[in-house]
C-alpha cells in the first residue's frame, strides 16, 4: 500500500513539504496581514475566499494539521497578490473596453421600450391637456 503525501501528487512529483517551523495558525496570520484581520476574517479567506473585482474567488491556501488549520507568510503574500492581480486585470478590462464601445454602433431601443415611451408621453400629454382643460 502506497502512502501519499498531501503535498505531493499521486506520482510523487510537485513541491517540496514545508518545514513545521514555516506553518503559522490564523491568528499569527491574522497579525502579519495588513489592517490586522480578525482570525475568523482569515478563516474565510481560506474557506470562502474573497470576491475579486472581475468576480473570481481568490482563497487562500491553508492546510489542516489535525484539529488545526495552518497557512504560511508565503501564502498569505501569494493570497495578497494574487487578489490585486485579479483586480488589475479587472479594471484594465474596463480600460480598454471605452475604445471598443466608441467605434460600436449605438443600440436602438427595442419595440417594446419604445412603445412604452411612446406611451408614457402620450399619457403625459393627456394630463397636461386636462389640467389646462380644468384651469390648474
């Protein structure tokens, strides 16, 4: 029976395990964040995630020893980065999209949305037509 390391994959190929001493708990996370989260704030980084600008979950990776749950500063970083990175990708999407919809052809209002305006104003002209019928 092959054993297999929760770091590794099932070939034993991927990333090297992280010494004990490297594995900090959310609280100690917590701490080390910047604007100093509470620890249940980095619990649901780790189970939740954060919703990024362009909609994406970013989470941040964890491991659990037992009844305990670890991350690392590296993670934690890597959780900081790629959160801004998803946002910078969001908001250079809504850059470049004004050039996009300046050379696009302005849409028409369907039929349904005009009718509704057309009746809208009729139905002001209406009351404009009887209130000046009754003096107001």
């Amino acid at each position: 029976m092959q054993q297999q390391d929760s770091t590794r994959t099932a070939n034993g190929e991927g990333p090297e395990p992280l010494a004990a001493e490297e594995h900090i708990t959310l609280s100690q996370a917590a701490k080390l964040a910047p604007g100093r989260p509470s620890s249940n704030c980095v619990w649901r980084w780790c189970r939740e995630g954060v919703k990024a600008a362009s909609g994406t979950r970013v989470r941040l990776k964890h491991v659990r020893f037992g009844s305990r749950i670890f991350t690392t500063r590296q993670w934690l970083n890597d959780f900081g980065l790629s959160l801004a990175e998803a946002d910078a990708a969001h908001f250079q999407r809504d850059e470049d999209a004004p050039a996009a919809e300046q050379t696009a052809k302005p849409k028409r209002p369907s039929k349904r949305a005009r009718r509704t305006a057309d009746d809208a104003r009729r139905r002001h002209l209406e009351a404009e037509r009887e209130l000046e019928e009754a003096g107001l």
